[in-house]
C-alpha cells in the first residue's frame, strides 16, 4: 500500500477531499519527523511508537583496502508496534 492508496481509502471513507486528506496526512508525517529531529519520542497508543534508537560504536572492515574502521555510534529513527497491533496481526494475517 502506498501513501496515495491511504489518502484515496481515507478520503472515500470520510467524505473528503483527497487534497485535503492528503495535506492532513503530509503533516502528520512532518509532526513526526519534526519531533523526532528534536529527540521526542511520538507515542500513539493502539498503534506503536516512532522512537530514536541509539546504535553503538562498532566495527566494520574496508575490503577494498582490507583495514579494519571504527563505525561510530548513530541514533535512527524507528517504530514500535503496540502489543495490541501486533497480537491482531497475528490472530489476522497467516504464517505464508
């Protein structure tokens, strides 16, 4: 599913606009990304979290040059589902 698959289902379903729908959705996207630039977890309860994750130092190899490098450690944005979400997709969606 894509975003324009989203805004046309929301859209059908409420009665909106799709411009409108969509610029709803833009923002909401904007909020969040906006939030988590400023190091604040979005919490959406039912749904999960958008978090910053904190990865470590680690190393890595240059094959090229067959040096070992040090990989700083780096924060990165990721979601968390709800423990209700992920139990309904696993009553609803089968093991292919």
């Amino acid at each position: 599913m894509t975003k324009a698959d989203i805004v046309t289902k929301i859209s059908d379903r409420l009665g909106v606009e799709k411009i409108e729908t969509q610029a709803i959705i833009e923002q909401f996207m904007k909020e969040v990304k906006n939030s988590l630039e400023t190091g604040e977890n979005v919490y959406l309860r039912g749904f999960g979290s958008f978090i910053i994750k904190t990865r470590a130092e680690k190393k890595g190899r240059n094959i090229s040059k067959n040096v070992t490098i040090s990989i700083p450690a780096q924060n990165i944005p990721a979601f968390k589902p709800a423990k209700v979400f992920v139990d309904r997709i696993k009553e609803k969606v089968k093991v292919s």
